[in-house]
C-alpha cells in the first residue's frame, strides 16, 4: 500500500491538535503535505484528507462496493433508518421515495410558506441595536421545515418545535465525539428525548388522514412503496423525518447567519442586492448564497470508507477499512480551483454554475444532500424577505470567527446585525458607512 505523507504523532495527538485548529490546522497540514495526507485521528482513525479537484471527482463517481458511508456517521445519534446510516442498494431505495417531495413543482408550494414564517420572526427584529441574527434564522427554519414536513399546525408541532432545538444540538455534539454511544451521561439524556420525539411521530401518523389530499412530506412517505410494494416502516419514517428536520434547519440557519455576518462587511454587494430586491430580479442573490457556502461553509468534510480490499484514488493505494476525508474547506479556498479565494466575490457565481466536484457544501456523488434545492429556495427567499423589508447596516468590525456547535460551524457572535425597518421599498438600499470590504 502507498499512502500519502502526514504527521506521525500518536493518535490523541492529531486528535488534540485537529479539536483545538479545526480550521488553521487543516490549511497547514495541507500547506506542509499537499493536497492529500494522511492522518490518524479519533472517530475517523486512520485516515486521508484530500482537497484536489479529481480526487475529489473520483471518490463521488466511485460505487458503492469500493467505497460507502463511514461506520461512525451522523446515523448514530438520528437512526438506523437515517439516510445517513443507510449504505448500499438500501440507501439507493430510500433516496428513491425522499427525491420528489425536494423538487419541481412542490419547490414552489414551500415558498409561501417559508416567506409566511420569515415575515413573522422578523416582525420581532429590534431595531437600531445589535443582535444575533442566528437564534432568529434557527425558528425560521424550524417552523418552515415543521409545516412542509407535517403540513400542518397543533399540539404536536408545539411539541416539536420545544423538543427539536435541544434534540439537535446535543445530538450534533454527540455526533462528533470519539466515545461509544451507551445510556450514560450526555447519551441517555439523548435518548430521552429521542423517546419523547418518537411517541410524538407516532401520534402524529395514527392522527393521518386524507393523505391523498395532502401535499407535505409525512403524508408523501406514508403513501410511497418500495418495489416489492411494501410501505416503510414507522420506524423509517421517524428516522428520516428526524433527518430531514434537523438537516434541514441548523445547516440551513447557520448559513444564512454567515450571509449576515459577510454582507455586513461587504457594503457595495449590500447596496447591490437590495437595488436587485427592489427591481424584482434574483441572480446575484443566487450568486451570493453559492459564494457564502463557498467561503463559510457549514459543514467542512464529508466521508467515506474504502470497503474493497484495496482502492487506488490518484498516486494511492489505499488499503480496506481506511477512511478518506474530503475537505469541502479546503477545496473551497484552493487556488487553483477558485481565483482569490479569500476573497468574498459573489461575482464568481454570477455566469457560470458552481461545478459539483468543486463546490461542495452539500456533499457530492450519490450521497449528496437531497435537500440541497429545498435549502438554497429557502435562503434565497429568506434573504429576499429580509432585504425587501429592512435596511440592513454595514459594519468595519473585523469578520467574525468560526465557532464550531458540534458538527456545523457558525459565526462566533451569530451573526451580529443592526437594522432599520424600510419605510418603502424605493428608499436608499443600504446606508454607505465608511466601512470597507473586510475578509
């Protein structure tokens, strides 16, 4: 076997070192070792990070009998039914039935909704006096992804919306940790609530009626059939409706806060954006959001583990049971893939569409996120809405710092905004401080 070259500190070490730099230490391994190294950390173990552009293509092209999701994934903490636990022809299957209800026409039910839920929070806005836009974006999300789920308002979705924020940030903490799950500590605390979330699905697929009149999720996978004609099984539809709520609103939430925290510091695409608000266009606003997840993005690797006995990836011979590590944060400020990649330019995006072996924050191959679509539709309306009703005002502080909540990474004061609710829609777009473009 040939491997690429790496630090050889013991594991805890690298596993030290990787908790302490997440961000800082990734840029230097790869600036001491290449585009590929190997390294040995906990949860991953034995490893190789890789951030070149047809590496990458070859890992997300590759099938299923070489390479497959890793052992340690998200599906310990949402379910043996999670797509994210899911290998194999069993993970094909149920992509299968989770597909339609993310594109096409139904896209464009959701809009109204998410506009609906992004009016009311913002309602609530404090003006003239800094505020974490985070907390805000979070009970969009929620309350957006809660009504296409579930179609609906009552007790249950009370429930849920008091149930799922804690649920999904101790479970995204959880996640990341290098201990085995059990019904100790954090764990069974987990495990409560997790109890507590599936005797609600459950009252809630007993309560289902009128599928055919329905056009949420939950009613789309009670009704959908496998090929053999069978149905899933509650316990299916509770892992990924879990899957698709908590994918579905911290990732997404977390983004939009970055969109704050980076057009704040970036006062002439502010200035742009609101005139392309006012004159009912969208493009450099779909530009935007694909330059945020570009330059911020919220989830910084994805994973997969060599199952053949061996996998040849670029000069590498990796042997059976080797995780590789694609670096999404890394690919994204490489050079050679993005000219000036520290630099915040939505401009990039404007003629030319993002290639999906090189912008990555939704993963690739065929474990891409299937939300992706419904994700980007809801920021660009969130920030439509935003932008359309308030003036948001630029700031020179320096950017804010990456801070990690467990598996997604936010800005480190939630994205700190002041604003001023727009009188009319023709007014300036945005005041012009002495604030210039900050990194």
């Amino acid at each position: 076997m040939t491997l690429p070259p790496g630090p050889t500190a013991p594991r805890i070490v690298q596993g030290l070192y990787a908790w302490t730099k997440p961000q800082r230490g990734m840029r230097r391994l790869r600036e001491r070792y290449g585009d590929a190294f190997a390294i040995n950390v906990p949860i991953f173990g034995r490893a190789v990070v890789i951030s070149d552009p047809a590496q990458i293509k070859q890992v997300f092209t590759t099938g299923t009998d070489v390479l497959d999701n890793i052992d340690r994934d998200l599906g310990r903490v949402l379910g043996p039914g999670s797509m994210f636990a899911l290998r194999g022809e069993n993970h094909q299957k149920q992509r299968k039935l989770l597909v339609p209800p993310f594109h096409g026409r139904r896209l464009v039910a959701y809009e109204k909704i998410i506009e609906e839920e992004t009016v009311r929070e913002l309602a609530s806005w404090p003006e003239n006096q800094p505020f974490p836009v985070l907390p805000s974006m979070m009970r969009i999300t929620l309350n957006a992804i809660l009504r296409a789920v579930f179609g609906a308002e009552g007790a249950e979705f009370d429930e849920l919306r008091e149930l799922l924020p804690k649920l999904v940030a101790l479970g995204s903490k959880l996640a990341v940790m290098p201990f085995p799950q059990g019904k100790w500590g954090p764990w069974r605390k987990f495990w409560a609530m997790r109890r507590e979330y599936d005797a609600i699905i459950e009252r809630l697929i007993a309560k289902a009626d009128d599928l055919d009149g329905r056009d949420d999720v939950l009613a789309m996978m009670l009704q959908s059939r496998y090929d053999d004609g069978s149905p899933m099984s509650h316990s299916d539809v509770a892992d990924q409706l879990l899957t698709l709520l908590a994918a579905g609103h911290e990732t997404t939430a977390t983004t939009l806060a970055w969109a704050v925290e980076r057009l704040r510091r970036h006062p002439s695409v502010l200035n742009d954006l609101v005139a392309e608000v006012d004159a009912g266009e969208k493009a450099l606003r779909e530009a935007t959001i694909l330059e945020v997840q570009r330059i911020r993005p919220v989830i910084d690797l994805v994973g997969r583990q060599v199952k053949a006995d061996s996998m040849r990836l670029g000069p590498w011979t990796l042997p059976k049971g080797y995780t590789i590590i694609v670096s999404i944060a890394l690919i994204h400020v490489n050079p050679a893939v993005f000219p000036n990649p520290r630099t915040f330019d939505p401009n990039r995006f404007l003629d030319k569409k993002p290639d999906f072996y090189q912008w990555i924050p939704f993963g690739g191959g065929t474990r891409r996120c299937l939300g992706a679509a419904f994700a980007n539709m809801e920021m660009n309306v969130v920030l439509r809405t935003m932008l359309r009703d308030f003036t948001v005002l630029p700031t020179a502080e320096p950017g804010e710092r990456w801070h990690s909540r467990g598996v997604a990474n936010a800005p480190e004061q939630g994205g700190l905004a002041i604003v001023r609710r727009r009188v009319t829609s023709s007014q300036s777009p945005v005041q012009t401080s002495t604030a210039g473009a900050q990194p």
